[in-house]
C-alpha cells in the first residue's frame, strides 16, 4: 500500500481537486442541459439558480475521494465515523424544516383567525405579504430575508389585536378621539414585532412615521418602505369600512403620483411592473369579497391610504 | 468583534502561523498552530441546545492534539487557545465565563489522561480496533468529564435529546480527524489535511444546529410576543401569560409529566387569553366569561396543527388522563396569578383560597405540587 507521508499527500489532494471540479462541471452540463430542455426556462435563470449548490458539490467530492482512501487503507469501520456526523447533520435539518413549518402556519392560521375582528380587512395581511414578496422577488432579494420581509409584512397590523372592534368595524368617519386610540395600534405593532430578534431591525416596517419616504437615507432598511406600498396598494384595491374598492389603474397612478414623495420610487415600480407582468388584476370588480355593499363612496384618493394612515378629519 | 470576524482572524492567523513554522522548518510547529486555531474556532463555533447551554466543536480538536503530539505540546497548544478565547470573549454577547474555562480545562485534561490510560492499557497496540477503542474512550472521558463539570458549576445540562446528538458529532467527527492526522500503524495518515478535511460533515451539523436554534428562537418569540397582545389591549393585568407559562412548566416537571406535554403546557399557557382579544370589547358588552374565553381561544388554537395540543388544554376539553392533568395544571397556575399577582392576595393564602373552593374545583395533587413548587422559589 503507498504511504501518503510527506510530499504525495498535497499531490493526491491536487488530483482530487481538479477530478472534483471535473466532476461537477459534467455533472453541471448534463444537469443544466436536461433541465434547459424540459423546463424550458432561461438557461441564465437556471444557472443562477443552481450555481450555488453546484459550487458546494465540490468540497463534498474533494471529501469523498478522501474516504475513498481511507477506506482502501482501514477498512469499512472507519466509514462509520464519517455517516455518523452527516447523519446528525441531516436530522438536525430536517428539526429545522419542521419548525420552520410551524412557524409558518401559526402565523398564518392565527392571523387568519385574528383577522375575523375586523370584516373588512379579512386576508389583508395575507395579500399584504404576497405584494411584499413580489417587490422582494423584483428587487433580487435573497431566501432570508425575503423570509423575514414575509413575516413583517403578515404581522405589520399585529397590534390592531388590541383596538376596540367597534372601532375597527366603524362606518364613516371617525372623531379625533377615536383615530388618536386607533393609532396606538402602530406602536403595539412596532413594540411587539421588536420582541422577535429577526424581524427586529425592521420592526419600523409596522409604522408610518418610519415608512414615508426619505430620499438619501442609505441607513434606512428598504423593508419597511416595501411593506407600506404593499398595505397601501391592497388597502385602495379593497373596500374598507369608509370607502369601496378604487380600480387597479387608479391605484397604480395614486401611488406614482406619491412615489419619491411619500412611497420609495423603486419599490413603487417593482410592484407594478410584478402584477403587470402577472397579468393579475385586482380593486373595483376583481374583489376577492363582494358582501361589503354598504360602505360608503367617500375617502376616493390618498386619503383612505393604508388603511388609517392618515387623518380624515 | 462580531463571531464571523474572529473566526476569520484566527483562520488567518493559524495559516499564517503554519506557514512561517513550514518555512522554518518545523512541520510540528505549523500543524499545533493550525490545530490551535481549531480549538478557538471550535470554541466560537458551538452546537447550541434546547436550555441554551451549547458543546463546543473544539472537543473534536482536542481529540486530534491529544492523539498525535507530546503532552508538554498539548498542554500548552490547548492552554493558549483557550487563554485566547477567554480574553477574546470576556465581554462579548456570547460570554465565554471564567467557569466555562474552568469546564474546559477539565475536559481538556480528561482527553490527554484517557488518551495515555488507554496506551498503556492497549500496550500501545496499533491496530484499526485498538486506535478506534482508543479514541472512543477518549471521547467518552470527555463526556464525563464534561457532564460532572457542567453540572458542578452550574453551566447547564447538555445531556437533552439534542445534546446528544451534538456529542456524538463532536466525538466521532474528532475520533475520524485524528486517524487522519496519525493514521493507524502507518496506514491511512492524510498529515494535517486529514483534520481540515474530516471536519467538513462536523461542520455541516454545526450549520444544521444553527438553523434549527434560529427557528426555534423565532418561533418562540413569536408566540411570546403574540401572548402579549391581551396585556397591550388592557384585557389581562401585565406579565400574566409570561408568569403563567413559567409556572406550569415548573409545576408539569414537578408532576412528572413528559417533555412534550410540558411543552404543550407552556404554548397553553403563553396563548391562553388570546382569543379574547377578538370577543366584543368589555367597555360595550361587559367583562366577558371566562369559559367563553377558554372556548373561543381553544377553537382558534385547535385550528393550527402545531398548536392543537394546545388548543384542548386551553378548552379543558381533554379524554386521557394526563391531558386532563395538563389541564388542571393551567387552571391552577392561571387562577394562582389571578390571585396573587392583580388580587395582592400573599401566596399561603391564595394557595388555602383555591383548596377551599366549592366542589372540590382544583385536584389536590396539583395544589399540593404548587404548594412545593412555590415554597421552594419563595425560600429561595
């Protein structure tokens, strides 16, 4: 058996190497290739979405010619001591997935239920979060933090929890007193969202004072700015207690007319080149729920904006 | 310094180390400066557990010096980099405490005393089977070791079903690294590429250990700060859910109940008065019931499949007996705070309140539970 002492070990590493990078290249071809021709996707698309685990693939056959040795050399018992960490590494994996999905579902379902307190905005969060994520998606966001922009889009009305429903599900306008209690809902929100670690930094994404627009603020997160157009753009699709659902062409102007005022520009066309290029269409005649035939006209234009954002009277 | 960048620093600071003992001559040299900077990685890089206690990667490393150096090297390689870790870490978030240090200096000494035992044992036999005994003995003493030192000073317990999952990796991930350092007889020995390359699935598990405890974390804290919601809305005195949820977790283990119960004890708990934050508003319609209360929260949580358990404590709608216990736990622990914390009631007191109450309300043996479980933390 050859001794590996010395100068043939940076040797056989070399070798390996270079097999494993010729491995994963061919792999890479046939893969990308295959895929190209079933899914019939961009090839550039494709490759940008594999290329990453492509890369990972390497170290792990670089490792296994190192086994391969080993096992040449000691024996099979050895081997154990390799399966035994991607074992634990596996289950591990497979603990976070779950809770992942836990997570997931409790938010949703729990919102869901909570959202019942108010008729008028039942699946405003929900839809709040997909816009969310389709200006995420247009701004090239990575899986971690399209994760966390998801969850503070789903909870970014959290503290309405604690307004009274009769206040909520008032018609018409409400008196000064009234809007005063109902804003606290943006400093609960705000509160509790920071109590959870990952949505902390972007906790503001809950209030308005943080979500009108400033130019030229590179410190400012964009999450929060992403989350007020996206509440902005549903809360004019829907109808609400004050007002019915404006159309989807007075929507988009309404919030082209504000953007680089009060919406971040950028975002403000990344969500409607999404929709656009979804072909999806929604306020006035595409309402998910036609039963609220009761709501008056008023409030046409900004000022029914996002849902309680500003004061009517 | 944030734990990426001094990961980076010593990473740098091993090779370059390496490199300046290579040029000089000394391969000895290069590989303890590499292997040192292993054991402060492996200090920074941690398999957190369910309690917050964590096992440390460098236990792996240990196993590696242990098996292929002198003792007077290991001493000192180990010494230095734990030294360097407990400056380093001192003030940080994550704290390296004196303690800490102490509990790995004990594991440390563990590993080359185990590790020499078993040579003179074994003779100093080199076969497949003697080096494997050999290691696997080591990692066991660490173990030990490790275990008695927590539990001494007070450092957490990491015998949890997660902590044993990280001790295996550690210890079969450090056993497979230090055959490829010294190889066996001869045979097999990959010089220090070996413990560079075998940590690689180490380091995987540490990736899957760091997702899991960030999930877990998030999740957490949002049924926590989800379990407020009622206290913002004025509806239940403050901290209530929080001190509930701590109690029934104390008074589910002192009754002896199953891990997993108690955990759907403590998610009852936190959401327990959730569902009233959707009912009419007690300023229109009056305080409302708190059957109702239990009714309309229990029917929400029974909706979400992880927190269904859950959802049956909180309706108190419960078939086998230890669900039914669970629930006696939360009313217990719920009605105690009611008394104590808004009714000003003192403790012995509240306790005689709910023994007296009509119909025999509370099972005895819950309010005997909560009577030792409360002496305790009072006299405390």
């Amino acid at each position: 058996m050859v001794s590996w002492v010395g100068a043939e070990v940076p040797g056989f590493l070399a070798s390996s190497v270079t097999s494993a990078i010729a491995y994963t290249g061919s792999y890479a071809l046939v893969f990308l290739g295959v895929s190209h021709m079933t899914a019939r996707g961009r090839f550039s698309d494709l490759f940008r979405a594999t290329a990453p685990s492509l890369v990972q693939q390497v170290p792990f056959a670089v490792l296994g010619f190192f086994i391969g040795r080993l096992y040449l050399e000691l024996g099979a018992g050895v081997m154990l001591l390799i399966v035994v960490p991607i074992l634990i590494a596996r289950e591990m994996f497979a603990s976070y997935l779950r809770v992942k999905e836990a997570h997931d579902e409790t938010v949703k379902m729990l919102i869901q239920a909570l959202e019942k307190k108010d008729r008028y905005t039942s699946g405003h969060s929900e839809r709040v979060a997909k816009y969310a994520q389709y200006i995420g998606e247009e701004m090239h966001f990575g899986p971690a933090r399209m994760e966390r922009l998801r969850f503070a889009a789903l909870m970014h009305d959290i503290g309405k929890l604690v307004v009274p429903n009769h206040l909520l599900n008032k018609p018409g306008k409400l008196t000064e007193d009234e809007f005063r209690r109902i804003r606290i809902h943006e400093q609960v929100s705000v509160q509790m969202l920071s109590n959870i670690e990952f949505l902390a930094p972007i906790a503001g994404a809950a209030h308005s004072d943080n979500t009108r627009f400033v130019p030229d603020d590179p410190k400012r997160p964009i999450e929060p700015y992403i989350v007020m157009i996206a509440d902005a753009y549903d809360a004019m699709t829907s109808t609400r207690a004050y007002r019915k659902a404006l159309p989807q062409e007075v929507a988009f102007q309404e919030l082209r007319d504000k953007a680089g005022v009060q919406f971040h520009p950028d975002c403000v066309e990344a969500l409607i080149r999404a929709i656009e290029r979804r072909g999806e269409r929604h306020g006035a005649g595409y309402e998910e729920h036609q039963e609220f035939e009761d709501a008056p006209e008023a409030g046409v234009g900004s000022a029914g904006l996002g849902d309680l954002l500003t004061s009517e009277a | 310094m944030s734990r990426r960048a001094l990961v980076a620093v010593a990473g740098v600071l091993g090779l370059a180390g390496a490199s300046v003992a290579h040029l000089a001559g000394s391969v000895t040299a290069g590989e303890l400066a590499l292997l040192a900077a292993g054991i402060v990685v492996g200090e920074l890089l941690v398999l957190r557990l369910e309690d917050g206690s964590a096992v440390p990667l460098s236990f792996a490393v240990m196993i590696v010096l242990a098996a292929s150096f002198e003792p007077n090297e290991y001493v000192i390689t180990v010494l230095a980099a734990e030294l360097t870790v407990f400056v380093l870490r001192t003030g940080a978030r994550d704290r390296f405490t004196a303690e800490m240090l102490v509990a790995r200096v004990a594991v440390a000494a563990a590993t080359l005393g185990a590790y020499r035992g078993m040579q003179q044992l074994l003779d100093g036999r080199e076969t497949v089977a003697a080096t494997l005994a050999t290691l696997g003995a080591v990692a066991l003493a660490q173990l030990a070791v490790d275990l008695v030192a927590r539990a001494v000073l007070r450092l957490g317990h990491s015998w949890t079903p997660r902590g044993r999952l990280a001790w295996l990796a550690v210890a079969s991930s450090g056993m497979l690294m230090a055959i490829g350092l010294r190889g066996v007889d001869g045979r097999g020995d990959v010089g220090i590429w070996g413990p560079l390359l075998f940590s690689t699935p180490l380091l995987a598990a540490w990736y899957a250990f760091e997702r899991l405890d960030a999930a877990t974390r998030a999740y957490r804290q949002t049924i926590e700060s989800l379990a407020m919601a009622p206290e913002f809305g004025g509806l239940v005195i403050p901290g209530h859910a929080q001190r509930v949820a701590s109690l029934v977790v104390r008074l589910g283990e002192e009754l002896g109940l199953p891990r997993k119960e108690i955990e759907d004890l403590e998610m009852a708990a936190l959401l327990h008065h959730l569902g009233q934050v959707t009912l009419d508003d007690p300023e229109v319609s009056g305080r409302p019931d708190p059957q109702e209360v239990a009714g309309v929260t229990g029917r929400m949580l029974r909706e979400i499949r992880p927190l269904a358990a859950a959802g049956d404590i909180v309706s108190g709608e419960a078939d086998e007996p230890r669900r039914r216990l669970a629930v006696q736990v939360l009313r217990v622990a719920s009605d105690f705070d009611d008394l104590t914390a808004s009714g000003g009631t003192p403790w012995l007191d509240a306790i005689e309140a709910l023994r007296s109450a009509p119909g025999f309300a509370y099972e005895r043996r819950v309010l005997a539970a909560l009577e030792r479980v409360v002496s305790r933390s009072a006299g405390s």
